[in-house]
C-alpha cells in the first residue's frame, strides 16, 4: 500500500465527566471542554460517543434523543464556526422515520462534512437507539476520515471498511466498567482486563487500520438499574482520551484519574501499510466473562425494551416511562 502523508493539523480529544441525561448540563460542559481545545491551537475538536447524555440504563436517556438539527448540531456548528475548525461528536438522534440512531456528525465552518451511525449498539445501549450500516467515511478537504465509536474499535468489521481507505480515524467511547460484585477478586480481575481492553481497542486500532486515530471519552461515576436483573450496577466510565499516530504510538492520552479535560497533539494525517493483520474473528480483542454475558442477554432485552418504549410514529411525542426489568 502506498504511504500517503499530509501536513500535521492540531488535533483535540475531549474527556468529559457527563450527568447522566442531562442535555442542557453537558453541553454547556462540551462548549466550555472545546473552547479550552480552540484557545490551545486545536484545528479539529473530537466530543465522546453520546456527548449530550452519556450513557447507562436510566429511564432519563428515554427522553434525551434530539433531531438532526436540534440543539446538539447547534452547538457543534457553533463552535465550527467560532473557532473555524472541524468539529465532531455522537448523540442519540432521533430522524424522521421515528427511529433513534447513535449518529456521529463532523461539522465545518460551512456545514455538515458527513455523519456515521454506529453499526451495532453495545449491551443496554440497545434500549435507546438501532444499528445503522453507512461506511462512516467523511471527506474533509481531501483528508479521508473514517469515524467509529466504542465497540465498533472491537471488530474486525470496523477495521475491514477502515483500513487502507482514511487518512485518520474520529470518534470516542462510552465504556463502563465491570462493577466490584462478589467475588470481588473474580470481577476485581475482570475490570482490571476490561480497562486494559478499553486502552488497547484504541490504540491498535491504528495499526490495524494504517491511520492515526483521534478518540475521545467519558469519564466520572455511573449508578443505575441492571435489565432483567434485582442488582444495582454501579462503576465508572473507563476514560481514555487520546491520540495515536498511524503505528499506533500514543501521542497523548488522559486517564479516568485525571477527570475531564483535554488531549491535544499535532498529527500527520495519512495512510501507511497497516502493521497489523486483521483477524479472522468477529472481534479484534477478547471481551472477558461478564461482557460477554452482558453483550448476549441485554441485546435480547435491548430490542425488546426498544420496540416498546422507543419507537414512534412521525410527528408523535415521544413516551414517558419508569425504567423496569
């Protein structure tokens, strides 16, 4: 494959510690996150994966989907425009066939670029919004991005339509911890692999795809009901803001530890020969136990509880509801 690089670009990725549901709330906190990226230099500005919400099982995600044009591409054409830059992010979207999707947008000065919806919601995250089946790949000034969010880093799938076809990867996570139940050594064991997996979906993704990569992130606690089940899942998001050249060498990275704020790195933006080979697997790296557990049975659960509380027809409000098994 031949190498293609283009000049280095001040790129940002922004870690935000979300209130669960809350859109007002987060999005004063991603203006204030990405003013912060533009007064460093920053020519790109990456919000997480549901930047306007977060993500849990709570009832208050139900209410949050906003249209394409509401209050969250406000904000993200704002801040293009403000600081003349290329901005992104993901939010529940809900179009006007009465579906919500997981859209990630990329907006500049002079509009929308292109959007990417999230192939395959990830556990509970069925609940609120169905897959999409775009090849998330955006033209930006003759720059090639390809987006991808949370799990889409997992698979080998994402890595397929990607690799050899973008310049760079956007997007960011959304990744909750396994929570400390008895055993607590046992599932101890199994969030401490579970953070490593969050760090390295990223991080090799470059070098799986040949493209550096620009993710964002939440970050702060989370408490919420479990589906089906008469536990409390309480964690945390998993953090990890960062940003990685084409090799997959971090170039700059943010922890949970270091709560919400910013990473920023000038990065070449091009193709190079992957230095990994894709596997011939579903998914790129190992989930562990509980994920595994919690990927099968809350999809079932997911759809289900989708259908009944999410789907509208047009032009209907969308349902009120008390969250329940």
């Amino acid at each position: 494959m031949n190498e293609r690089s283009l000049a280095k670009v001040k790129m940002a990725a922004i870690q935000l510690q979300p209130v669960v549901g809350d859109v007002a709330a987060n999005l004063r906190s991603c203006e204030k996150l990405a003013n912060a990226a533009a007064e460093k230099g920053a020519k790109w500005i990456i919000l997480p994966e549901f930047f306007t919400t977060g993500m849990a099982f709570d009832e208050q995600i139900a209410d949050t989907p906003l249209p394409p044009n509401g209050e969250a591409m406000k904000l993200l054409a704002s801040l293009a425009k403000r600081h003349s830059a290329v901005v992104g992010g993901s939010f529940l979207c809900r179009d006007d066939d009465g579906h919500v999707r997981n859209s990630f947008f990329l907006v500049s000065p002079e509009g929308i670029l292109g959007r990417h919806d999230k192939d395959i919601p990830t556990m509970w995250e069925n609940c609120f919004y169905v897959g999409g089946n775009d090849d998330g790949i955006i033209n930006v000034s003759g720059i090639s991005a390809g987006s991808a969010l949370c799990w889409e880093f997992m698979r080998s799938q994402t890595a397929i339509r990607l690799r050899g076809r973008v310049d760079i990867v956007v997007g960011g996570s959304c990744w909750w911890s396994v929570p400390s139940w008895h055993p607590k050594p046992v599932t101890n064991k199994w969030e401490l692999d579970n953070s490593r997996t969050a760090f390295e979906s990223v991080r090799s993704f470059a070098a799986f795809v040949g493209a550096p990569v620009v993710h964002a992130s939440h970050c702060g606690p989370i408490e919420c009901s479990m589906p089906w089940l008469p536990l409390k899942y309480k964690g945390y998001y998993e953090a990890g803001a960062m940003i990685v050249d084409a090799e997959g060498k971090v170039l700059a990275s943010r922890d949970r530890h270091e709560g919400p704020g910013v990473v920023i790195a000038d990065v070449a933006a091009g193709k190079i020969t992957p230095k990994f080979e894709i596997p011939d697997s579903f998914w790129l790296h190992r989930r562990g136990p509980l994920p595994a557990l919690s990927w099968t049975y809350q999809r079932w659960h997911g759809k289900r509880w989708y259908n009944k509380h999410m789907t509208v027809q047009k032009d209907e409000k969308p349902p009120t509801m008390t969250i329940s098994g």
